[in-house]
C-alpha cells in the first residue's frame, strides 16, 4: 500500500474526550457517595468504583477492574447452560455468579477498601443478544445480583430506597427524596410507557445518563435535547428531546457496533477466533497511510453493513432482541448482510496493508457508521439544532476513530463529545437518581443551558 499522508483532522472540528480524575480512596469522607458498577458485556467484565463529592457534584473514579468474558470458567457438567454470548461463550448461572463474585472482591481489595465501603451497587449487561437464546437475560441479572450478595453486599445497597431513612446515614442530609421520589426516570428523561422496545434498552438509558455525568469533566454543556451512541460490541444509544421537565425518548439504537470489525479479523486470520480487536494495539498510531484510499475502501465494505430504520414485525436485529411495536418509539439499526463477502471484500482490499493500514481501515469504517447512523437518524426528523453527540464504547473512541468521526459529521453538531465508560458512569447516575442524590446547583440534569428542574419536578 502506498503511503501518502497523515490525514488532516485539523481542518474540521475536535473532538472533546472526557476522562474522570482519579482519588485516592483516603480522600472519601462523608460527603462522598460510592457506587459499584458491575456490568457483564459481551467481550468484557467490568467493575468500576466511583465516588461523588455530593456538595461540589465532581464524580471520581477510585479503581476500575477489567476482565474478558471468555474467560469465565466453563460449565460444570452439573450446570445447566441456558445461552451463549455472541461469540459463543457457553453460560450458566453458577459461572457467571462467581465471576461477578470474583471481579467484586478483587476490585475492591486492589484499593485498601471492602464490601461495607460501598454505597450502592448497580448491575447491567451488554448481553442482550444471546446466541441460539435471547430470552433469559432475567437469568443473567439473577446471576449478577447473586454474585454481588455472595461478595457480601447487602440487598439494601442494590434496591431503590422508597424511604429516606433507608439512605446510607452519612449521605441521607444530602438526598431530597423527601421532596421528589424516584420515578422511574433518570438524568431527566422520562422512562417509555411500556418497557421492552428493544432488549438494551436499558443499556441506552444508562449510557445516555452516562455521558451526562462525565461531560461534567468537560466544557460540553452534554443536557437535553442529546444524541447518545455506545459503540461496545453491540451498539446501544438514543435520541432524547428537550421536553421539560422529562425529556421524550424519540428513538433507540440496536444491532451490531465492535463485533463488526471482530468478525471481520477473525474471518481474515488476523486475529484468533476467541479473541477481540479488544486484544490489538496500533504498534504505530502516528504511521503514514493513504486516506484516499482508505475512504474508498470504507465505502466499499459498507456494501455489506446495513444502516437503516429497522423494518416492523422483527423480533431481532443485528444479533439484538426487538418489540418496534412498543411506544412509537424509532428503531434504528446497524447489522451485517453477508458475513462471507464481507470478510472477502476486507481480504481482497487489505492484501497490502502493514498493521497500521489495518488499524487505520478499521478506524475509518466505524467513523463512517456513525456518519451513516446519525444520516439515518436525520431522516426519521427527529434531530433539532440544538442537539449534542456523545460517543463511548470501544469501536467509537479508540484509536483515530474519534478525530475521523469529527471529519465525516462536519459540521452536523457544535460539540461532540467522546466518554470512556459510558455504561458504568449511567449506573453511577441510575443510583444517585434513584436515591435522589443531585446537585441543584450544579445539575447533570434538565435543558442545556438551563436551570435544575427540581422546582417543575415538584410541581
């Protein structure tokens, strides 16, 4: 491949990455909230402990433990299997509980701190598209939340309070659930009447609450009307409006995001067939490559992936579960169409690339994805002026993606802004919603711009 040029992000717009500051947990005193986030994806197995200062609203990351999902341990033959990740990873109750159990103790232990240090505890999955079964993820929340009670977390820590004395005492001064209850909503976005419009929808709302939280870090205003986008192995996201004092959701996001390019390079031999671009690191991210013909190779690929409004009466899309007819609310997708030509296609164009041309390839189709998503979006007239992007997941903000995203939205939005974590920070959110822990001067919540809505909650 000839090599021409870096590519010149600098005739386009920034990107603003988001990281959340560190704290020695010597540093937590009473007017810290402490929330584990423990969150069983596809590719990966995350706990994440943050703390938030209540009085200031400055979020902190205290330690953040990763694992990979193959690495579960295999079923014992007493064990009954009830799915399977997308890559195939056998699951059962027992084995996911005692990674949960695992992860939840290594993590805590890493940093001097134990289970009677922690606040509250959020659970999630990104596995909402269980190969050969996709109707148990019940079965996986179980698990996570039976993991978490064997690590000795107590049930009280992972349920909404309902009562103001059921708050952890030393924070209970800072919470006005006396004066406005959780109902269901988070970050200021009403929840859909009806639950179920697709199986991550959950995953959307975190990730949109999320960002949210970590543009805090930021000079991004990232508060309603907003565009979320999670980019993990599956994609996840929404559009949420500028209603007050609840914003609408107006759609979700479904399908495949990361898998793409791990299906791509395990079907070229570039990388084993248990392992994820998750594995790789760019040897050489400031190589020179042809842009040019990057690009034109990226629409050649996107032959094969489908950006499109989902079409009615499916139960599935891009290996994700679906119910469009619930709510009205939008579907948009992103999935594969043929697996087999589009590993060809990649084997016939990448004949000649060195490692960074790869890195450089894969780089430049995700940003094209989103450029096709939010082109799709458009059309479905439900972005205003006003709205903000904000990105996370592994096949959105690593690499060049970020700067290459910039280039092909042009000028689309006065701010985008790219989050590490997006998930674990909304499951942070989701508990401070939950026991009414904000921060009136200084919201996460409400209208760009704007003023906290407690006073129209109330009302």
């Amino acid at each position: 491949m000839n090599h021409i040029h870096i590519i010149n992000y600098y005739d386009t717009m920034m990107p603003n990455r988001v990281t959340i500051p560190v704290i020695d947990p010597i540093k937590i005193t009473d007017q810290f909230y402490t929330v584990l986030s423990v969150e069983l994806g596809n590719t990966t197995i995350k706990a994440i402990l943050m703390t938030t200062n209540i009085k200031t609203n400055q979020s902190y990351m205290v330690n953040k433990l990763v694992r990979l999902t193959r690495d579960i341990r295999q079923p014992k033959t007493d064990e009954e299997l009830f799915g399977y990740t997308i890559w195939e990873k056998p699951l059962t109750y027992e084995s996911i509980k005692s990674a949960i159990t695992s992860i939840i103790l290594d993590c805590l232990d890493n940093v001097g701190l134990s289970v009677g240090d922690v606040d509250f505890v959020v659970r999630s999955t990104g596995i909402v598209a269980l190969s050969k079964l996709s109707s148990d993820v019940g079965t996986i929340i179980k698990a996570l939340s039976d993991g978490c009670l064997e690590a000795g977390i107590k049930p009280s820590k992972m349920v909404a309070p309902f009562s103001k004395n059921n708050i952890p005492e030393h924070i209970r001064k800072y919470s006005f659930l006396s004066t406005v209850e959780f109902d269901g909503s988070v970050v200021s976005v009403r929840p859909p009447k009806k639950s179920g419009v697709s199986s991550n929808q959950m995953e959307g709302e975190l990730v949109t609450a999320g960002i949210k939280l970590a543009a805090k870090n930021s000079p991004v205003d990232y508060r309603n009307p907003v565009i979320s986008i999670d980019m993990g192995t599956t994609l996840a996201g929404q559009v949420v409006d500028n209603t007050k004092p609840y914003a609408n959701l107006l759609c979700n996001y479904v399908g495949l995001a990361g898998g793409i390019s791990d299906i791509i390079l395990r079907g070229s031999n570039i990388i084993d067939e248990k392992s994820s671009t998750i594995n790789l690191e760019n040897p050489d991210i400031n190589a020179e490559y042809n842009d040019k013909l990057i690009s034109t190779n990226t629409i050649k690929l996107h032959e094969y992936i489908d950006i499109m409004e989902v079409p009615p009466n499916l139960d599935e899309f891009g290996s994700v579960g679906i119910n469009p007819s619930t709510d009205n609310i939008k579907l948009i997708g992103s999935r594969i169409n043929n697996e087999d030509k589009l590993i060809d296609k990649f084997i016939n164009i990448s004949n000649d690339y060195t490692t960074p041309d790869v890195f450089a390839q894969i780089d430049d189709l995700y940003a094209y994805l989103i450029k096709r998503l939010i082109d799709t979006t458009k059309t479905l007239n439900i972005i205003s002026d006003d709205m903000t992007l904000g990105i996370t997941g592994r096949a959105g903000i690593t690499g060049h993606k970020p700067e290459l995203i910039c280039k092909y939205l042009n000028d689309d939005f006065s701010n985008v802004i790219f989050v590490d974590d997006g998930l674990a920070l909304g499951s942070v959110m989701m508990a401070r919603c939950m026991n009414s822990l904000g921060s009136p001067t200084n919201p996460i919540g409400g209208s760009r711009g704007g003023m906290c809505i407690m006073q129209q909650r109330i009302k």
